[in-house]
C-alpha cells in the first residue's frame, strides 16, 4: 500500500514509511482491473464499505490513508503531515477519485512521541466517523484488518500502482506493544492474505469492529507496524472530543 520512491528506513526494524506522493490515478472499476496486479495493499481485496475513510492529498497530491473520527476531525499518521501546505481529504468514498465528500484541513496538532496527527477541517463534514477502539479490542494473535489506497505491488516507484478504490487485507497481531516509526507504542502484525505499501500510510486498523491504529511502517513483505491508538485515547480526546 505504500510509495518505495518515498520510502524511509525506520531504526533496526528495517521497516519503511507507508506514505506516497502521486498523481490521482485512473482505473477500471474493481471487478475488472486490466492491469493483471493483484488487488492493492499488495494482496488483499476490494473494501466493500468503508464510509469512515478519507483518501489524503497533500498540495492536491495523493499521498495517504486516513479517517475522519469526528465532524471536523481526521486521524492519520504523522509523517504524512510532516511537512507544510495544503491538506485535502476525500471522505466516505471507496473510488478516491469521486464521490465523498472533500474538505480541506485547517490545522494539524502532531503527538509529540508517536505517529500520530489530527487534523481539523475547515467545517464540520456529516459522515460515518470511525469507531475508535480500547486496550481490550486488541491482543496477540489476533486476525486484524487493515485498510488503504496504497501500492498494490513492489512497482519501484509506488507511486505508479496506487489503488484507485479502497483495499483491505487481513494480517495477524503479533505484538501491541511494539514501536512504530517515532517510537511510539504499536500493534506490530504479520502478512496474512495481503500487507500494506506506500500510500497506506495513517490508514486504519480494525479489531472486533473498531479502529485500534494507524498505520506507521510496513517492509511490504512479511511485517507492518500500526501506532496503537488504544493507547494513545486521552490525547485524542483531548484534540477532537472523542
């Protein structure tokens, strides 16, 4: 799900950012993908639903994964807001080309030791807002799923082989207390029917029906590191009110 062409190294986990910087693609509708590459996240499949999410571009490029949590709050990883500009959203449509909702982000508060960002639209957008889970939602061994519109398959630049329509995928918890790229606390999990690329950066992670990370770092192999929200609840509170 991620862009190679962006890709940072990530301390000894040898684990790269999720984030991408591309042209909005143009695609096939999902049933009938020309391109012979397996569905994007690399593996995986079509997201069927997934009105909480939101597509982020970045000065009118796509470059994330993102949620929108609350009227006029989205919740993404924070290097993929870490430089300045101008940061758009689509919301509540699987086709990150059409449909949704667009709104435009006016702040960004950033933690200070995670990944992790919230950034405040402009005005307050009526959609389906991602439930955010708790410290029991999560556990070693557990299937997951995980979301994006990132690369679709190790294309050297993943910048070229973005989904156009939301993906998800199914890996296996191995750890909800391991470090994602600042070092913050994650949810580190492992290739099940698909892993996650460039672009898949600050997407979601779901456990029994709730969002329980963000995602951080991937080596679009084997392994995928997600900052674990559960652990992060007060300061979101604090920053959106949920």
């Amino acid at each position: 799900m991620r862009l190679r062409s962006f890709a940072l190294i990530a301390g000894t986990a040898f684990m790269a950012l999720l984030g991408a910087t591309a042209p909005v693609a143009s695609a096939a509708e999902p049933a009938t993908d020309p391109s012979g590459v397996q569905p994007m996240i690399i593996g995986g499949q079509y997201a069927q639903s997934g009105p909480w999410a939101a597509r982020l571009f970045a000065n009118g490029r796509q470059t994330c994964t993102s949620t929108i949590i609350a009227p006029q709050y989205i919740l993404t990883a924070k290097h993929c807001v870490a430089s300045g500009g101008t940061f758009t959203f689509r919301i509540g449509s699987l086709d990150q080309t059409s449909g949704g909702t667009m709104a435009t982000g006016s702040t960004v508060t950033r933690h200070a030791s995670a990944d992790l960002a919230i950034v405040r639209l402009t005005a307050p957008v009526n959609a389906t807002y991602s439930p955010l889970g708790t410290t029991s939602d999560v556990a070693t061994g557990q299937t997951v799923q995980v979301y994006g519109w990132g690369a679709t398959s190790q294309c050297g630049s993943e910048i070229n082989c973005q989904s156009q329509y939301l993906k998800v995928a199914n890996v296996r918890v191995t750890s909800v207390a391991c470090r994602d790229y600042n070092g913050g606390v994650a949810v580190c999990a492992s290739r099940g029917d698909g892993i996650t690329a460039g672009g898949d950066s600050g997407g979601p992670m779901f456990a029994s029906g709730r969002q329980v990370g963000v995602a951080s770092t991937s080596d679009r192999q084997t392994t995928t590191a997600y900052t674990n929200i559960t652990r992060y609840r007060p300061w979101i509170q604090q920053v959106a009110g949920v």
